[in-house]
C-alpha cells in the first residue's frame, strides 16, 4: 500500500483563537525528495505564539501562509531518505517545515543529540525557546545579581528559562 502523508491545511483565517474549522486535516502523497533535499518523518512539532501571527494577514517579518496551504512550523524528525550530501538516513533534524508527518527540506539543521539527553530537550530548553530566552537574557537585558527581574508570561516556554537564567545569575523576581 502507497504510504500517505498526513497534513494540516490552513482552512480559513483565525478571528481570535484559532478553532477547529480553521484547519483541516488532509491527507497527500508522500513528498519525495529532489537533489539537495532530504525526507524527514517528523517527531516534533514547536506550537508557538508566532504560529498564530502566520495564519494572519497582519504585517509580519515572514510571508504569511496562504490559504488551502500547509501550515508552517518548525519540528524535529528522522531523516528517512536523503540526497543531500551532508545528511544521512537516522541523522534528527530540526528547522522551518510543515505541520505535516513528513517533510522534505534542503535547510534543516542537524540536532546535536549528545549526553543521553532526551531528545524532547532539543526541542525546548535546548533549542529555538531556550535560545531566546539566553541570548535575550544574557545578550540584551543584562541584568546583575541582585536586580530584580520582571518577565512577562513567565510561566511560558521562554520565560519560564528567562526566569531561571536570572535565578542563577543571583536575580530576585
Ligand atoms: N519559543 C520561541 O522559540 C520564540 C522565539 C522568538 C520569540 N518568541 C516569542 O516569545 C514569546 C513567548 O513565547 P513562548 O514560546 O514562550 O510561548 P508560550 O510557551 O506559549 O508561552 C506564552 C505565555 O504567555 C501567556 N499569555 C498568553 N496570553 C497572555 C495574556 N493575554 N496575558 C498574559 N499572559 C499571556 C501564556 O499563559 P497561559 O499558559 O496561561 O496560556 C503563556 O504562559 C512570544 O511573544 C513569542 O512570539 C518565542
């Protein structure tokens, strides 16, 4: 039996929180991969805030998705077919694709599965939240032991390591 690939279409617009109706589940053809490109069986799927800035048409630092598209998002899967001459089958990636089961991309980064951590940790503190949170805690506010800090929405995925960041800088908050 021909292997389908399961995909979730951007319907119609979000009015306030997104719903049911806004997407749609399809199913297509497996995508197969050109030369430069590899096929990847996704295993994560990062569901963020900017996810709903794409499915609008407001004015926005990426395209945003069009209708009757395949939602955008960066996930985390297996390479399982590659003609991409840095990647191999096995190798786990991370970058820009599609809320779909498989991808294929030529952009991908290769993830740096080492110290028996799990690989979920990639994907969070390791990874684009956990990034966001360093460089914008140790890059741009700067703060000192003994400052208090005030991260808003510090219960998220990002300011929750906001917060601890600042905690081992010796900040109160
Ligand atoms: N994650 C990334 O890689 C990344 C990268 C660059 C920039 N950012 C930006 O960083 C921010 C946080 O992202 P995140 O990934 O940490 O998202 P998240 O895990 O979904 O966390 C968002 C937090 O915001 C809270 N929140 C939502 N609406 C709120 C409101 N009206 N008033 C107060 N709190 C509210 C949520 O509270 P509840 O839990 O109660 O819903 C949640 O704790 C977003 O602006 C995002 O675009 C994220």
């Amino acid at each position: 039996m021909k292997k389908m690939n399961r995909r979730w279409i951007l319907r119609q617009r979000p009015v306030g929180d997104v719903c049911d109706d806004d997407l749609q589940l399809v199913e297509a053809p497996l995508p197969q991969p050109e030369d430069g490109e590899m096929l990847v069986r996704n295993i994560y799927l990062m569901v963020a805030p900017t996810n709903r800035v794409w499915m609008s048409q407001i004015d926005q630092y990426m395209a945003p998705v069009a209708l009757g598209e395949v939602m955008r998002g960066v996930t985390m899967g297996v390479v399982i077919e590659s003609r991409h001459p840095d990647f191999k089958p096995g190798d786990i990636v991370e970058g820009g694709m599609a809320w779909e089961e498989y991808s294929v991309t030529r952009t991908a980064r290769r993830v740096p599965v080492a110290y028996d951590l799990p690989l979920h940790a990639f994907a969070s503190v390791l990874g684009n939240s956990g990034m966001t949170a360093y460089f914008g805690m140790l890059d741009i506010a700067r703060p000192k032991a003994g400052d208090t800090i005030v991260v808003s929405a510090a219960a998220g995925g990002v300011g929750s390591i906001a917060g601890q960041i600042g905690k081992i800088l010796g900040c109160g908050w």
